[in-house]
C-alpha cells in the first residue's frame, strides 16, 4: 500500500464528518488539528482546558472550526458539548505527559490520563461516536512511571469501555521531536 493509498483512508474517514480533538492546545493535538482540516471535515471541534493553547491552535488551523474552552474531567460539561456537536470521529490526545512531574503528582495523573479518559470514552459512547484514537506512550509498555502507569490504565478503560459498533483504538507515541518537553 503507498501513502496516497493510506491518506485516501484517511481521506474517507475524515471528510464529511464531525471531528473532536480534545488536547487541541497541545503540541501533538495542534499538530492533528491542522492535518485534520486539510482533509475536510464538516466540522472540526477543538477542545482543550487551556485558552492561550487553544487560541493558538485557531491561527494553525485552515477553515472553519469551533472552540470548545472545557476540560476533560468536568463531566457535565463534556458530556453536554458532545451533545451539542455529536461528533463521528474523536482524536483524543489530552493527557498529561511530563514523567518528572507526574512522579510527584500521580492524583492528577490518573484525574486526568484515566478518569478524564473515562470521561470522553464515556461520552463519545453516549453519543454514538464510530471511530475514536486514543493517543497513548510507549511508556505504556511494562510501566516504570506514574505517567507510563497512567495511560496504560487509560487504553485499559478504552479497552473495557469502548461501545461494540463503533472503532475504538489506541496507538503509542514515543519521544515527539520539537513537542512540548521533549527531552530531545
């Protein structure tokens, strides 16, 4: 298969429908954000808890798309924007990530990598959501961190929580090139 081939699939999956980013202020949900408008949504929705990254991400991105300012962990408001904008397709990419810092604060980390997952996993299915990404690590595997511990718990939830007709699916970053707190 060749790439034109792969980005066709993309193409099909994308095109015409409802996309929610959540995470859309971050360096790797911005960075879907604007590939995801290129390939022409009906509508694109980008969700985050941060205003700034969230403005931010706006001037990135090509065409129209709404601003949902809502963090993951507030249920009621999740759950009351995915009503709003039904959504057919979820790329869920907020999470918390810093490996050192989660080591001294692991409530937050599983607030937000598990039950905040839990929140938008939880939602989507409410709604009837055909295709949702989970982005997860590579810390995930055999986890020797609070952070690698967490998202591993989270593509646990997806796993035990996704709704039987719809495409739930997760997949392992590693080290992100120019991201935010990229050690490299």
């Amino acid at each position: 298969m060749c790439i034109r081939d792969s980005l066709e699939g993309v193409r099909r999956s994308l095109e015409g429908h409802t996309v929610l980013v959540t995470g859309a202020g971050g360096s790797i949900g911005s960075e879907i954000c604007r590939q995801v408008a290129g390939f022409g949504p009906n509508r694109l929705v980008l969700l985050d808890h941060d205003e700034t990254h969230l403005h931010d991400t706006m001037s990135l991105v090509d065409g129209p798309c709404h601003q949902a300012l809502v963090d993951i962990n507030d249920r009621e408001a999740l759950f009351g924007l995915f009503e709003r904008f039904r959504p057919d397709v979820v790329l869920h990419t907020a999470a918390h990530k810093h490996v050192p810092v989660l080591e001294d604060h692991p409530v937050e980390a599983a607030r937000t990598n598990v039950f905040g997952t839990l929140n938008v996993v939880e939602a989507s299915g409410a709604v009837g959501v055909s295709r949702f990404l989970l982005v997860s690590s590579d810390k995930a595997v055999k986890p020797s961190s609070i952070m690698g511990a967490s998202k591993r718990v989270a593509e646990q939830v997806l796993l035990s929580r996704s709704p039987r007709d719809g495409t739930y699916s997760a997949v392992r970053f590693g080290n992100v090139l120019g991201s935010r707190g990229s050690v490299i």
